[in-house]
C-alpha cells in the first residue's frame, strides 16, 4: 500500500492542491479567512496552513544536525465535520513523518467545504522544505551592498517569475473532470461492455458506423452519456480508500491544457480444469495504464502487462502448438510466451497510441495494439484474436460515411521463416473499409485488404498508401504473386430500435467457371456471416440476445506464398478458427447497476489435417500452410479431413468494482467438448469443465473458444 501511495504522490506537484471533482464548491475555513472573498479563500486556507506548519513544525535534531535539505510530502483531508487527517506521509527519515503527523493533528477544527450548501471532505496534499521556511512568503526582498549598488546575485524580474514557474503548476490545476468521456481516445474493446451501448449507437435514425472498432469516446457520446451511466453507478464513501477502490481513477491530473489518468492493471485468477493433471490453473497479471489529452486535439494510451499463466489444458495445448521460433508458445490474443516454472507461461505484453485529430471530420491514431471490423461476436475481416500489432490507421467521417485505412505491420514468426540474422519475418498488411448509411436503417460496407511480404527487393509498398485505389489492380501490376489481396462487403439493417441484422462476406478468390460449375471448387474461397441482435429482449432492459452463423471454405486466407497467409505470429487475422469451418452462436448478455451477467454457446464443425499414415495433405483448415499442398481440386466441402464437432459454453457473472477502471470481480465456468473424428497426435477428444475465479481490469477480449 505504501509504494501505491507513493506512485500517487509522485504525480502531486511540491504545491499542494485539490484533487475535488466539483466545480461549484468553496473550500474548508479557517476563522481568519471568514471575512475573505470568495474568490480568495483558497489562498488564505493555503496560507493558513502554511503559517500553521512554519510556527509548530520542530524539524528532528537528527535531521539538522545531518544538514538535510528536501520535502515532506503529506496527504492529508478535511472531514465533513471540518476535522483534519492524515492520510499519507512520505519523507526520508521517520522523525520527520511523526513530527508532520504531530502537527497537522494540532491543527483545529474549521469549517468544512461545502457543495450546494452541503459540507463535505476535501483532499489535498502539502510540500513542507526542509530547512523549515515560511512558505507564505510571495515576494523577494531587494539585497543591496551597503554601498546602495546593486548586489551581482539580484534577480531580474525576468528571472524572478521564472523561479515561481514550479510552484505555480500546482496553481493552475482544476478539478478534474472526467474528461476521456467525451476524447479521442478509444473505448477499450471488450464485447461485454460494448454491449451496454449498443443499442444507442443503433437506434432508427442514427447516423452511426459501428462496425471499425475500437471506437472512440468522442463519437459514441452523441448518442450515450458515459458520464450520466458512471455517476449512477457511484457509492457513498468519504475515505480516500474507498473512492480509489469503488469510484475513481487511481491518480487523475487536469489543467485547462491537459489531463491524464494513472491507473493499476490486475489479472488474478485461479481456477481448475478437470481434464488436466496439475492442480490447478492460474494467471497473474500485473501493469499499469496511462492515459491522458494535450489540448484539444491530441490524446494518449498507453498499457504494460507482466504476465504469468497456466490456463485449461487445452488452452495450454494450443499455446504450445503454435510456438514461435524461440519461444515456448504464443499465448492467443497476447503474444510470445517463454517458460515460467515447469508448466506456465510467461508473457509481457505492451499497447500504446497516439490519436490526433486535426479536423473534426478526420482522425488519425499511430500504435500497437488491435483493430476489429464488423458487428458481430466474430469477424470475417479484421478480428482482435491475434496478438497487438504496430498499426496507423485513418479515420475519416462525413456525410452519411466513414472511411477507414489502416496500415499495419506484422510477423510471421515460423522457424522456416526466420533469416539468417535469427529475425522474424516482416510483413505488411493494408485496409481499406468504406461504411455507408443508405438510409435510417440500412448500412452497407466494402472491405479490401492486401498482404505483402518484406523481401531483398520489396519493403514497405509506397503504392499500399494511397487510401482509395483499389488494391486488386495494385497487386496486379506488382505480380500476382507479390500479394495476397481480399475483397469483402458488409450490411446491417435496423428492424427497429430493438432488433437489427447483420451480416460479412468475404472473398479470397473468384473464379466465375469455378462458381458456376457446380463442382465446388478449391477456388471458391469465401466465408460469410449472418447474425441478429435483439435488445431489451422481452421487454426485459438491459438484456442483449445474439444469434450468429459463420461459414468459410477451405484455403480461404491461405496462399501458396505461406508468408502470404491473413495471420501474424500464428494467429489469424480473421476468424479464430482458420477456414475450413461452420459455427452457430448463442450469445446473452445482461447487466443490472454493476452486476453482470455473461452466456454464450457454440456448436461448431471444423476439418483438420490428419498428418498421419502417410498422409500429409492441407485440407484447408491450416492458413498457414500452402493451398497447392490440397488432394484433390474439386468436390472441396466444409469439414472436409479429420472432422470434428464442438460444444462450447461459458457462463460468467460478477460484479463491477470500479466503473472508471473497469475492475471486475467475476466467476466463470466453461464447458468444451472436443470430438475429432479421427484422434492424432495435435488432434484429440477433449471433454472438460473449466472453473474460474478472478479480479481483472477488463481492458480487451479473451477467447477461448478454440
């Protein structure tokens, strides 16, 4: 708890302030100031404490004696009742902690802040230098030699304000304001949560595009008031604890030209597989997360994780099969794990941006993290399945469009792969979606994407930048090999306020003989997705109900170029599971002030490769692997090798902690059932029941669904 405090206080400017969120409220009273304006009652609270301190405050005869020059940091409130506490204090030598517990407990009781008339606490925090000094003091006294000259150490007036310039940060700051709510900043991307206003950015009228996510506060406060939503959710509490835990960001800064908020990252979760042999399963994440806005156009975030895990078995399965070159796994939708003890894992990962918005009509964000586009639970385009990737990516809204380009730079990381320096191999990845409201109802998209893969002769591709020309002609003219391009098309219609449809096509390769022949083709490489949305189901409020099907060919996503796949460390880019498959989802989601409520079934058919008895033919299901290694060209179905059926369903429910932080306490138990038709040695009958319990900063998407 102490290096917590003390995170906080490095973030306190040496003059002390308040850290309110109310703007229409006066400050505590010290009897000397009742007679003050308004306006200059925090000066004289601030002086009165200051004189306080300098009169009472005996600085230790150790510490004199030692000559020490520094700061006593002390976080102290005024209760509702006008009585002073300490809250914190941070100095070097314990003496000078008792000595400023000792004076700020003389200190007597005032009158207290007050809010609409109604008293209240407040909290500040105060620097005292040592060697003591009155610190009321706001002038400097003119030194002259006895000659009446001036002194060569005089200050120039100049000089003089420049050495007010620190303590005046302190002056300048204002209650902060909850102001990421209406930011360019992204709301982190976690279905849950985005279904709470899913229905407001979907109403009969709106001219809304929901389909590029992460999206930004700024457009989703048009139609949801995160503000109104937070404060309903606030609890009663006049501890410092207590706001910390329950209601507020963990350190929130803010001035008339920035703010930002600092925050912990938690993770703790211990469960148990009953299909595994270890004792149990666990994740321990710790971080932070940075956000933050300079001016009115330019925000910030940044997050760290330090990880270690040991998930269901075969969660740690899928780890391990899909290892890097010099890694023990990839740990799926975080990235590159190395061992941690005998059977865990272990893997840190970073996310951050820029976002800039020059225009009103025009944003553009430069990071590390993960894109997704689409309405549904999955995504045939772009998916948030694979670890962050390094992106920049243009958002540019007007009229009844929003165009979307994104750039991104990804990396195969297979032992075949690796050049001769040990480096993963570099590929880029370039997008282009095109959202259009036809109507109060009905939206239309158009999705292209191409890959291409850094060579001796080919880096980064100048033509890829040109956001509106169409990719196919561009991979035309470079080889029709040099790329791997896709083309996709999307649609949503709002039936009414409650119920919309949905669906994605996607597109990998068009043979119209092929399409036509009616002898299903390797070429016809397509999927597409078809989902409904009901909310408010049964007239229930905050009930969300959501069916989705999905279904794509063998080899769509694939390339006879590997490097060429749609994936990057050894993930798809797209649907979780590959190609070569056929689900139906269930989905039902509710919330209630800040209990939640999760559901969700899964009843799919994949085809893998058998990889046995002499038999080491791509069957589609691989993007990874090249589509020319295929048995036959014909007669190529959905499931087709070794078929397998899945059952998955996972019930969670918990409980909100901290409606700014999105801390959750939640429990959760999955249910899986694996059962290939043929059992090989990556491909095997599973049954299990997942237990969980844990306390998470919910901040991104986990899937397990393999």
């Amino acid at each position: 708890m102490r290096h917590a405090i003390f995170l906080v206080l490095l973030f306190i400017p040496s003059y002390f302030f308040s850290q309110s969120e109310l703007l229409n409220e006066k400050p505590p009273v010290f009897p000397n100031c009742e007679s003050v304006q308004i306006d200059d009652l925090k000066t004289c609270f601030d002086n009165q404490i200051f004189t306080f301190v300098f009169e009472n405050f005996k600085v230790p005869e150790k510490v004199s004696e030692e000559n020490y020059k520094g700061e006593v940091i002390v976080l102290f409130e005024v209760s509702k009742e006008g009585a002073f506490q300490v809250v914190y204090v941070d100095a070097i030598y314990n003496e000078l902690k008792d000595e400023a517990r000792r004076v700020f407990q003389e200190l007597p009781k005032i009158q207290p802040a007050t809010y609409n008339g109604k008293p209240t606490f407040k909290q500040y925090s105060v620097a005292i230098k040592i060697p003591l000094i009155n610190q009321t003091i706001l002038k400097e006294e003119v030194v002259r030699t006895q000659d009446g000259k001036a002194n060569p150490d005089e200050l120039t007036e100049l000089e003089k304000a420049a050495k007010t310039q620190y303590d005046s940060v302190g002056l300048k700051l204002v209650p902060y304001s909850q102001k990421e709510y209406s930011s360019q900043l992204n709301i982190p991307f976690t279905h849950s949560f985005y279904s709470q206003f899913d229905r407001s950015i979907n109403l009969v009228g709106t001219n809304s595009h929901t389909a590029s996510k992460p999206l930004m506060y700024q457009d989703v406060s048009q139609y949801y008031d995160f503000k109104a939503e937070k404060e309903a959710l606030l609890k009663e509490t006049d501890s410092w604890f207590g706001r910390k835990l329950f209601n507020e960001h963990f350190v929130r800064i803010q001035s008339k030209n920035y703010w930002f908020t600092l925050d912990p990252i938690f993770d703790f979760e211990v469960g148990k597989d009953t299909d595994a042999s270890f004792n149990s399963t666990f994740n321990n994440t710790r971080g932070i997360y940075f956000q933050g806005g300079l001016g009115k156009k330019l925000n910030f975030f940044t997050a760290v994780y330090e990880s270690q895990g040991r998930f269901a078995q075969y969660v740690n399965e899928y780890t391990t099969s899909i290892a890097a070159n010099d890694g023990v796994g990839v740990v799926p939708g975080r990235g590159i794990a190395k061992r941690f003890k005998e059977d865990a894992f272990d893997y840190p990962v970073a996310e951050a941006y820029l976002s800039y918005s020059p225009f009103e009509f025009f944003n553009a964000q430069f990071g590390h993290g993960k894109n997704f586009i689409g309405d549904g639970y999955r995504s045939l385009f772009i998916s948030d399945v694979a670890s962050p990737v390094t992106y920049l990516k243009f958002n540019t809204s007007f009229w009844k469009i929003k165009y979307t380009n994104t750039w991104m730079w990804l990396r195969d990381v297979r032992p075949e792969t690796i050049d001769d320096a040990g480096a993963y191999k570099t590929k880029y990845m370039a997008t282009h979606y095109l959202s259009y409201n036809v109507g109060k109802r009905l939206n239309i998209g158009l999705f292209e994407s191409v890959i291409w893969a850094k060579t001796e002769n080919r880096s980064f591709d100048i033509n890829y930048l040109n956001p509106i020309i169409f990719y196919r002609a561009i991979e035309f003219e470079s080889g029709q090999d040099a790329g791997n391009a896709l083309l996709g098309a999307s649609a949503k219609y709002k039936v009414n306020d409650n119920i919309n449809a949905y669906s994605q096509f996607i597109l990998d390769e068009f043979s119209l003989s092929d399409v036509t022949g009616g002898n299903k083709s390797w070429k016809n490489k397509f999927g597409y997705q078809l989902g409904l949305k009901y909310y408010h189901a049964f007239k229930v409020k905050n009930l969300m109900l959501q069916a989705e099907y999905n279904r794509v060919r063998p080899y769509t996503y694939s390339h006879n170029n590997v490097v060429l796949n749609y994936g990057h460390t050894n993930q798809s880019m797209a649907h979780l599971w590959g190609a070569n498959f056929s689900e139906f989802i269930v989905i039902g989601r509710y919330h209630y002030k800040r209990w939640f409520g999760n559901a969700k079934v899964i009843f799919g058919t994949r085809g893998y490769d058998l990889n046995q008895d002499g038999d080491e033919f791509s069957y589609g299901g691989d993007i990874f692997r090249n589509y020319n290694e295929r048995p036959y060209d014909t007669g190529v179905t959905v499931g087709q090798g070794n078929k397998t059926k899945t059952v998955f369903a996972n019930v969670q429910a918990g409980y909100l902690l901290n409606p700014s932080t999105n801390l959750k306490l939640f429990v959760d138990v999955t249910f899986r059932d694996f059962n290939p038709q043929a059992q090989t040695v990556n491909t095997f009958k599973n049954n299990t029941v997942w237990f969980n319990i844990g306390l998470r900063t919910d901040l991104f998407n986990w899937y397990f669904d393999l």
